[in-house]
C-alpha cells in the first residue's frame, strides 16, 4: 500500500510485512499523489509506486508493537 505517511512494504522470501515512512524516502522531497498511489521526488523524479519492487534494509524493529520500519537500500 501507498499512504500519506509512508510505503508498505512485503518481503518475498519472508512475507514480513513493514512500512517505509516517507520521511526516509531518500535526500529529496516526496510528493504523495493519492490518486496515483505513488510518491514522487520533486528534484529526482524517483517514483515509488504500489507494486514496484524496491531493495530495502531494516531500519527499526519494535517486538513489543510487532513492527517493522524499512529503508530504501542505496546499493
């Protein structure tokens, strides 16, 4: 899913499912478009949309609340 507040994201060897807040999208500003489910960059034009893959790395993990925070992986 694609939200105002950030990416789902699914694993596929896993099926762990976590968010990448759109906060970390990367060095750029991210424009939700709602309607488009996507956030693009104002300078870059890099667009994460629903169903993309993206590489991610673990950035947060809370056992207590079950969640999962990604980032995108720069590699």
């Amino acid at each position: 899913g694609v939200t105002e507040w950030g990416v789902y994201v699914e694993l596929l060897s896993s099926k762990c499912e976590g968010m990448i807040r759109s906060r970390d999208l990367g060095n750029d500003y991210f424009v939700f478009e709602p309607e488009r489910y996507r956030y693009i960059g104002k300078r870059s034009r890099k667009i994460y949309a629903l169903g993309d893959p993206i590489r991610v790395i673990v950035d947060l993990t809370d056992m207590q609340k079950k969640q999962i925070q990604f980032k995108p992986d720069k590699a």
